[in-house]
C-alpha cells in the first residue's frame, strides 16, 4: 500500500488551511461551496486512507478544515436567503408603488408645485424657525421675488406665490428657502410636488417614473400629497 509522508500531510492541510484561501476560492469562481465541500471530502478521505500509520493526521487540524468548509458552504446558503428576501421586497414595494400610480408625491426639489392653479413652494423644517426666506427664481436663474415668514412652526409648510398664477410655464419657476432663529441657521429642505406616471421594477430595486423629474427611486418620495 502506498504511503504519504507527514509533510505531505502537512503540505495537503496548509494548503486547504485559513477561510482566506477558502474565501479567495470562491470569490474567484473556481467552485461552488458544495463542489468544494466535495472536493474537500473526496481529498481527506484519500488522504486518511493513505496516511502514514507512524504519523496520522491531527484531528484538530482536520475538525478546523472540516469546520472552515461549513462556514463558508453556510455564507453561500445565507447570500441566497438574502437574494430571495430581497427579490421578495421589491415584489411588495411595487405592488405598494401601483397604488401610488396617478397620484401626486413629494420628493425632494427646488421646483414650484401648482395646486388648483396657484403655484407655491413647499419646505420642511425640523425645528420651528424665528424666520424664513423664500426666494423665487425664473427658468434662468434670476431672482424674482422674495417672500419672508415670520415664527414658523416645525414641520412641512406650503406657501402660495400669488404673483405667479398668471405666469406662462410657472411650473419651470424653482426656489431656494433659507431658515434661522437668531443668528443660528436651521436645515430647511425644498419640496416638489409631482404626479406618479408608472412604476418600475426592473433590477434589484423600485423606481418610479414621475410626470416632471422622470426615473427616480421609490425611497426618495418623501410623501403622498
């Protein structure tokens, strides 16, 4: 009967040792974690079969090789889960997303919204504000009005902008909001209305397709209005 010597041994368990190479395996494709399990098995039942009897194999050695190959065959059942979870969350985000279909949300945006013809500006402010300024721009950029609000409450606030109803593409027309208490500057965030057209669920995540900003993620809307 043929014999392997211990440092064959050795040279065979160093080479299959540390879930880095385990790791490395199968990062680069060369097998599944089950052909590897099997690799694996087949290459320690060989072994044992022609081990030196003078000078076996340690058994910690081969627990820890046996139990680096549970791992990693353990990590691949757990990607799948994942994977399958997911696909099951987008599924349930776009039977929610249909329903958003033909309605108006918020997302985040400098654009005026209009609402039974009046345009106005939507913001929100995390905390209440001893002032805040509006400032309404044209298409091109330049500053046409200025709108100042006294103490205003925290939260979601919209403010009409009359002198722009009778505007021609007053829906082009974008702001900027600024708030303060004291001399202490507060977040404001800029809010656009927009109508839901479709929904996407193309890839790995939701989309929808909105009237006026186009394709963006289901995460961004903020709202429904």
């Amino acid at each position: 009967m043929s014999t392997v010597s211990s440092t064959g041994s050795n040279a065979f368990l160093d080479s299959l040792s540390g879930s880095s190479t385990a790791a490395k395996a199968v990062s680069e494709g060369a097998a599944t974690a089950k052909e590897a399990s099997e690799r694996f098995l087949k290459l320690l039942v060989t072994q044992l079969q022609n081990q030196d009897p003078m000078n076996p194999v340690d058994n910690a050695q081969m627990t820890s090789q046996m139990a680096q190959i549970s791992t990693v065959s353990g990590i691949e059942k757990l990607n799948t889960t994942v994977e399958r979870l997911n696909g099951q969350f987008v599924q349930m985000q776009a039977v929610q997303g249909a329903g958003l279909v033909g309605k108006d949300v918020l997302i985040q945006g400098d654009r005026l919204s209009v609402v039974d013809g009046t345009p106005q500006a939507t913001f929100e402010i995390g905390s209440p504000a001893s002032r805040v300024k509006l400032e309404v721009l044209s298409p091109a950029g330049r500053l046409v009005d200025t709108i100042n609000l006294a103490t205003t409450a925290a939260g979601r606030h919209d403010v009409p902008w009359a002198a722009g109803k009778d505007l021609p593409d007053v829906a082009s027309y974008r702001f900027r909001v600024s708030a303060a208490t004291g001399s202490t500057p507060i977040d404001a965030v800029s809010l656009t209305r927009d109508r839901v057209d479709a929904v996407n669920t193309g890839g790995s995540s939701l989309t929808v397709e909105l009237e006026r900003a186009g394709r963006v993620p289901y995460n961004q809307i903020t709202a429904l209005d």
